[in-house]
C-alpha cells in the first residue's frame, strides 16, 4: 500500500481539559496522531470513515468516542485491571480504538460483521502495537448467545450501529449482571425513550441515565443513554440473527 500522510490533528489540549477535565498524555496523543494516519491509508481501499478532515477527525471520532467514558475519566475506582469492554458495531474501531489506548489496563472487544474492516482494524493495532484489543469478526446476536461471551462484558458501547431497542437487545446478553451499556445517539426524544424502557426492562435492565451535550467545534446534539444491567437476561434474547432489527422489542 502507498504510504500517505496525512495532516497533523490540531493541537485540543484546552478543549479536552475544558469540556473533560483530563488531557491525553502526550504517548496518547502520537497514538492519536498514527491512528489517524493509518486510518486514511486504509480509507483509500476501503470505507473505514468519511470523517478525514482533521478537526472532524479528532470531534467526531477522537472526543465523541471518550465523552461516553467520561465518568470513567473522573472516577477511576470503576475500572480495575481486566476491566472488559466491547464496541459492537465498531466500524473504523470507534469508540473502542480510543478506549483502548487511553485504558492499557482494560481489555476491548472490537465486534464487526463485516470481515474486511476488522481484517484493517487488526492490522492497524498491530503497527500501533496496542496488544489490548480483541478484533472479532461476527454478529451481535450470535455473540451474545456464545457462552465464552454471554454475561462476560463490564461495558458494551454502540454508535450508529442500530435503532435503540435493537442496540439494547444486541448489548444486554453479552453484559454481567451490574455492567452498563452505553448507546451514543444524536437526537433523542421521549417517544423513542419510552419505548426503550420497555426494550430494556424485558433484557433484564434498567435505563440509569441519559446524558445531553453538544460538541465542542460545531455543537452538534449528541445523547449518551445509559442501561444499567440488574438481573440475567431471558435466554431467548438475543433472538436469531437480523430479527432484532426486523421485529425491534
Ligand atoms: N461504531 C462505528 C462508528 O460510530 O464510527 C461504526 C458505525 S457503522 C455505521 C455500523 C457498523 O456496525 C458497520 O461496520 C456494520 O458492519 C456493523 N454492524 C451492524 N449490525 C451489526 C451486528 N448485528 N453485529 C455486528 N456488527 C454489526
């Protein structure tokens, strides 16, 4: 493959400290900076991302996929080594990729169906040599009725991977009892929060919190939901693959 480059990302030190309270350190930040790179060289053979630009790049991808996290920023007590999260959906490896680099002690899940991206995203992990990543080429609904992986996962994180209640049915199988998932949505209303709660409630868990900001560049609306898991999940869910989506809860 051409070695290209591609330009710096901008210099956010300010904005992580004002909008997280937290800066990467600088270690993070050439990682931040080779991923970037590496992801544009991908991009030219295959579509990881249309978000290349470097300012879009480091909003969209970089800070949204931390903002999720942020409490664990600030309240480092809820990780301890181990600590197992997994991206469904993870597409170009967001949020997970960032998760990974900033949390070396925990282990991330990177789950795609689609072979070909996780094919490139192990493939950049191994040129970043960020050996705390699991690239896995499957269905939610397979994995989530996989004994290795059902109720194994701290942490399940979804971004513009399904509606909300196909998101809930994919994260909640795969989650302990106690995990959280996290859903990135851009707008959100009460109507879709009603019918969540329902999802929710029949996958053993309980929708904790929802989180509304904007982003720092362009005050885009972005909602995190938060579905805490209290009690195992019936183990008719997930139900087989693609009727989730065809027949959401
Ligand atoms: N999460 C990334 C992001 O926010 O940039 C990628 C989002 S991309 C629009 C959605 C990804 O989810 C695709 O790569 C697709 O292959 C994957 N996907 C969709 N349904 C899935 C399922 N049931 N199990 C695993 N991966 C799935």
């Amino acid at each position: 493959m051409n070695q290209i480059s591609a330009p710096q990302l901008p210099d956010m030190n300010a904005v992580w400290q004002e909008t997280l309270n937290w800066q990467p350190t600088p270690e993070q930040q050439v990682l931040f900076q080779q991923l970037f790179e590496l992801i544009i060289q991908f991009n030219q053979q295959l579509n990881l991302t249309r978000i290349t630009e470097p300012q879009e790049f480091w909003e969209k991808h970089l800070w949204d996929s931390l903002r999720g996290i942020s409490f664990l920023l600030s309240e480092k007590n809820l990780l301890s080594p181990g600590t197992k999260f997994i991206d469904i959906g993870t597409g170009g490896g967001f949020p997970g990729i960032p998760l990974a680099v900033i949390f070396p002690e925990s282990s991330v899940t990177l789950l795609d169906s689609t072979r070909k991206k996780i094919t490139a995203l192990t493939t950049i992990l191994e040129e970043l040599k960020i050996n705390n990543t699991i690239p896995w080429v499957g269905r939610a609904e397979a994995l989530g009725q996989h004994p290795k992986h059902r109720e194994s996962y701290d942490f399940a994180l979804l971004r513009a991977v399904a509606p909300p209640s196909v998101s809930a049915e994919y994260a909640l199988p795969l989650l302990k009892v106690g995990g959280t998932a996290i859903l990135y949505r851009g707008h959100w209303t009460p109507e879709e929060e009603q019918q969540l709660i329902s999802a929710v409630k029949q996958l053993g868990g309980v929708l904790e919190s929802v989180d509304g900001f904007t982003t720092p560049l362009t005050q885009s609306i972005r909602h995190c939901l938060y579905l805490k898991k209290v009690r195992p999940t019936a183990k008719q869910y997930p139900r087989a693959i693609g009727i989730p989506g065809q027949k959401p809860l």
